[in-house]
C-alpha cells in the first residue's frame, strides 16, 4: 500500500531505534528452495528448503515498478563455508550432481535486516528469485557462486504458449489471467502459485496468441487495460492489483530529513521535460472495434509543474473523457503530447481507465530524484517517504513515491531509489 513499508516477517519499530545508532549491524542470509516441482499426481509439491541459512557476499536486487520482472537480483555471490561441507552440496558439478544452487528450477529466498542490541534479529524478505544463471569462480585461492536470478515472473515467461490460445468472451481482467496460467499449466494442473488477484469488472475483447509468445507480457498488458498491474510480490505472491495513488494525507513511512540520523547521504535531482507528457491519449483499435474511441487525460492539479488545466471530468476521475479543453491560462507548463493505441479496450470507458492509469505514474517524473540513504530493507516500490534537503531544493518536508529501489545484500553499500515528488 502506498506510504506503508511491508513488515513480513520485518519488526519496524526495533529496526528504526537502530538506523539512528552509530552503528547499524546488517543482518541478510539467503535459502535455496525447491521451487514447485509437479507431484507427479496432477498437482505440485510444496516448496521445500533445501539449505539453511547461506553467506551471502556480493549483490544487488533491484525492486522496479516499470520493468515487467519487478523484482532481479544481480551479481549474487554466495561464499562456501571455510569447512568446505557446504561447497558440494551447493555447487554445479559435471556428474550429474547439479548442485543447489543451479539454475534446474530452484529457488532463492532472499531477506535482509539487522542485529538488535539484545542480539536477536529482525529481517525484511527481499523476494524470492528463480535461479537463472550462475557461474563458478575458482581463482586458485576459493570458489565463489555467482548469480543473476529473478521473481517467478520469469518461469511463466520461459514456458510460453505450447499452443494456440484464444481467450472466451466475456471475461473480465482477473478471469481472464487466472484462464492463461491455468492454460499455460493445463499439463501440471493449474498454476502452483499463491495468487492474490483483485476482482474486476472489465471486460476483455476476445484475444488471440500464438504458439512461443510471451504468457507473462500478454498478462501484464492485460491487467494494464483495467488501469492495473501485475507482479509477484516479495513472498513470492501473485498480486493484481489497482495502480496504488500516492497520498500525503496520511503518515508517510519515514521520513529522511537533513541533520538527522534519518537524514540521506546523497541525492542527485534531474529535472528535464523530455518525454513527460502533460496530456496523454489512447485510442482503442482492433477487429472487434466497430467505431475506434480516443480518450484523453491530462494534469490537472494545479500544484504539479506539469499542470494543463482543471478538470471537469479528466485527471484522476474515471471520465471518459472524449474532449480535450485548452491550457488554463495558470499553466506555465509547455503542453507536451502523447498518444497510444490499444487492442484491449472495446468501450471509451476502458480506454479511459489505460489512459488514467498511465497519466497516473507520470505525475511528477519531470522531477526524478536519487536518492541514497543509509541501509533500509524493508522499503518497496509504491512506498510514499517524506524527504527534506534545503540546499538541493527540497525545503520542509517534500513527499516522494518509489518507482525504483535497490538494495546491496551486504553492509558494504547504502540503499539507493529513485522516486518522484508527489503533488501535494
């Protein structure tokens, strides 16, 4: 939810008297899971750990609302034990002993946190992450496994569509994705994930995909016709969800501020109006549009940078909106076009809902900020932070929301994200 951390299993309370202590002892560990595999009676096993806690060294995840695989982890370095009993069992061998850690369907869960003064731990689940790639490193003095590795978004779209598809007419948006997956995994049983997926009541035209295209894209741009998105979430969950609206009205999560402990070591602001639209539209097309629509959307609050005109029925409102007004006589914006077509929308009232979701997330990306600040696991895209830093041109406390947030899974590095501001 937008301006809230996540806290599974993370204790946020305890961790924040930390982050403002001279010293903050990271605490992050990693365990090699089974993944599902198929049971082998129509159905799956459950996932299974296969490790305990292993010694991670090396890596970054990087938490992205814009990438299609929100969640990858780059450069993961795991360090055997100095005993040397891990290294065989972990390790890819040529003997038919893949190894744990070998991308043949397990998985990494991921978690990061800190030691507390009374020497118990709290950690934030990071996510959990297919085995894609790994390579062995022996320079002679150790071995070291490398990995890249990404969310389970990854599995649906390496097994593609084995056949062609058509999806039944009238669906909606959570029948129709929850039709792919079990398609997609008729040969197992339905698809093994935990899924939590929000009801809708759009709609989707009759589609058709061909054998090799991509499930998890198709999906993706589904859910995006409703105005929604699709994405596996830190647990390893399927969510489908509304794109969350920033707020302000509420507490932000945390709030980074100069001269405090909280306070970010560095930032770096980028303000350019290149491809930042202030007014968007999209036209519905395709064989089951008998007459095509265009929608508009434009800003229309008037505290954004990028505000065009108030809003009789456009902005954030449902609309549809057919008409597009002139600029308010107050904008001082320089009126900056985009326009996008759609096969998924049949009405003016679907068209609207893609055109609002994406109007949605470019509000305040003319002013994209990075910002680095001390070890902070538990934050996550979509999370709402107060940031003040005068001599950047940040004065009182400005609201940003996360688009991206990448996490070292070692003490060795800060925590860096990018985020826009939030009109207030």
């Amino acid at each position: 939810m937008s301006g809230q951390m996540y806290e599974a299993p993370f204790n946020l309370a305890p961790y924040l008297d930390c982050y403002s202590a001279s010293v903050l002892q990271s605490y992050t560990y990693g365990i090699i899971y089974t993944g599902y595999v198929p049971d082998g009676l129509g159905g799956w096993s459950d996932d299974e750990p296969l490790t305990g806690n292993l010694n991670l060294v090396e890596g970054t995840v990087t938490i992205d609302r814009n990438n299609t695989t929100r969640r990858t982890a780059s450069s993961l370095t795991i360090l055997p034990d100095e005993a040397g009993t891990l290294l065989p069992i972990v390790l890819p061998t040529l003997d038919g002993d893949n190894g744990f850690y070998s991308p043949y369907g397990n998985e990494l869960w991921l978690y990061k946190g800190c030691i507390l003064p009374d020497f118990s731990t709290t950690v934030a689940q990071l996510g959990v992450f297919s085995i894609g790639e790994v390579d062995v490193n022996d320079d002679g003095t150790g071995v070291s496994l490398i990995g890249t590795l990404s969310d389970r978004s990854d599995l649906i779209s390496r097994l593609g569509f084995q056949a062609p598809y058509t999806t039944v007419s009238g669906r909606t948006v959570d029948q129709v994705i929850n039709d792919i997956l079990n398609f997609i995994y008729v040969s197992y049983g339905g698809s093994p994930f935990p899924q939590s997926l929000a009801s809708s009541t759009y709609v989707i035209p009759i589609s058709n995909y061909d054998v090799g295209d991509d499930p998890w894209t198709e999906m993706c741009d589904v859910a995006a016709s409703a105005g929604m998105e699709l994405f596996f979430d830190y647990s390893g969950t399927l969510i489908l969800q509304t794109i969350p609206v920033p707020i302000t009205d509420t507490v932000s999560c945390v709030t980074y501020a100069e001269g405090t402990p909280s306070a970010m070591t560095t930032l770096k602001r980028g303000v350019s109006n290149k491809n930042i639209g202030n007014v968007l539209s999209v036209t519905s097309q395709g064989a089951h549009v008998t007459t095509p629509v265009t929608v508009y959307w434009w800003d229309s609050d008037s505290t954004s940078e990028t505000y065009y005109a108030a809003a009789p029925g456009g902005g954030f409102s449902p609309g549809p909106v057919s008409t597009l007004p002139g600029p308010d006589s107050t904008s001082t914006y320089p009126t900056t076009f985009s326009t996008s077509d759609t096969s998924l929308a049949s009405t003016d009232v679907q068209a609207q809902a893609i055109v609002n979701a994406l109007g949605l997330l470019s509000v305040g990306s003319i002013d994209n900020t990075v910002f680095t600040i001390r070890d902070q696991p538990a934050h996550d895209v979509d999370d709402v932070i107060g940031a003040q830093r005068v001599v950047a041109g940040i004065p009182g406390t400005t609201y940003y929301v996360m688009d991206q947030v990448q996490i070292d899974v070692t003490p060795k590095n800060p925590l860096q994200f990018t985020a826009r501001p939030v009109p207030s």
